[in-house]
C-alpha cells in the first residue's frame, strides 16, 4: 500500500491501521481479506502526509 500511495510504510500503516480501526476489525483479518483479493483496498483512503519543507498558510 505504501508503494501504491507513494507513501512512507509508516504512513501507509497508520491509514490501514485507523480504516480497520473505525471499522472494528483486527488488523490480521483485514489483511488476510486484502491478501485473499477479497478486499479492494481502494475502499481505505490514502493518508494524507505533510513532508518536511511542505507548508500550507
């Protein structure tokens, strides 16, 4: 998912981590679901990341 979002691993588990969380799902069987291609995970939104030396005024 990192590489899809072009986003850091950290970012990328923080997204999947807070989608699975507002849902009541444990991480593992959310990722057995994506794993198996029963789960399009276009469905978690990508995170949204501010990179050093980015601002917004």
């Amino acid at each position: 998912m990192a590489e899809r979002w072009n986003t850091s691993v950290d970012d990328a588990f923080a997204a999947f981590r807070s989608y699975a969380r507002a849902r009541h799902l444990r991480l593992s069987e959310l990722a057995a679901r994506i794993i198996a291609g029963d789960f399009d995970t276009a469905a978690i939104p990508a995170p949204t990341t501010t990179r050093p030396g980015d601002h917004h005024d």
